[in-house]
C-alpha cells in the first residue's frame, strides 16, 4: 500500500516527467543494450549482457518507486494553507537561539527538499521540529551534538 506524500504542483511535475523519461527513453536504451550484448555470444560467461541486466533491473526498481510515489502522491492547494502556523510549503524565517543566526527556509515533501535552494523536508530534523509552531514560539530540534533553539520569526507562503 503506498503512503499519501503531498507536492506542489512542480514538485509533481517533476516526477511524472522523470517517470516519463525512464520510461520513454531509458527503458528501450536497457533494452537495446540487452539485446546487443546477447548477440555477442554465450551468456554465461558474457559481463557485458550481466551489466546490461543488472542496469535494466535498476531502472525498473526505480520506475517501480516513482509510480508507487505517484500512487499516493496529493497536490497541495495553497490557498487553503494556514498562515499562522508552520506547514508544508511554509517559507520561515528562523533564529538559532544559541548564535543569533537566522535562517529561511521552505518546508517541502521530501522529494523536493534542496538544501542549497532552502528546501528542507518536513521529515527532518528541522522540518519536523518547525512543524505546527506559530510565530514567536522556539522549536527544539533534536540533532547529532544536541538541542538546538529555534525562534520562529516569521511565516509566509510561497
């Protein structure tokens, strides 16, 4: 049974175009290198057709997940997201409580988490310590050396 993951709507984007990829492209170039290593004789002691066959098991592995995450896959309507609390596609503003430092992120689906973009996930660490917390109240995030504070700034939508 697939687990429901909610997307924005390039976030979904992206998927069915990655899904559309490798099944459009990438699983007739495994097909073809398949058959190609085939004609070039016995099998049994053939790596190249063992490659081919391991690559197109892969990609099938991978078309599998995408489809599975698509299956469970609901698209977030913004408009009727909450300001006054941390959510899913939330952009906050925080303050390390510890060194005064601020930080903005936007809270996303794991797929789409992007460090460098400041997409976090709402699976880690920060994202789920963030989530539910209104402005002004500190989140305790729980990381490797410790505890760290967060106060919420602020929180607006994408």
């Amino acid at each position: 049974m697939s687990q429901v993951s909610y997307y924005t709507e390039e976030g979904l984007k992206k998927l069915r175009a990655e899904l559309a990829q490798l099944k459009d492209v990438e699983r007739p170039k495994a097909s073809l290198a398949i058959a190609e290593a085939r004609d070039k004789g016995d099998l049994s002691e053939n790596a190249e057709y063992d490659a081919a066959k391991e690559a197109q098991g892969m990609l099938e592995l991978r078309i599998a997940r995408l489809e599975e995450a698509l299956s469970g896959a609901r698209l977030i309507d913004e408009s009727q997201l909450d300001n006054s609390k941390v959510l899913v596609l939330s952009q906050v503003k925080i303050k390390n409580q510890a060194n005064g430092m601020e930080m903005r992120y936007t809270l996303v689906a794991e797929s789409e988490a992007n460090l460098a973009a400041g997409k976090i996930s709402v699976n880690s660490p920060i994202g789920k310590g963030l989530l539910g917390k209104s402005v002004g109240e500190i989140a305790q995030v729980q990381v490797p050396n410790g505890v760290v504070n967060f106060e919420i700034l602020e929180i607006n939508r994408p």
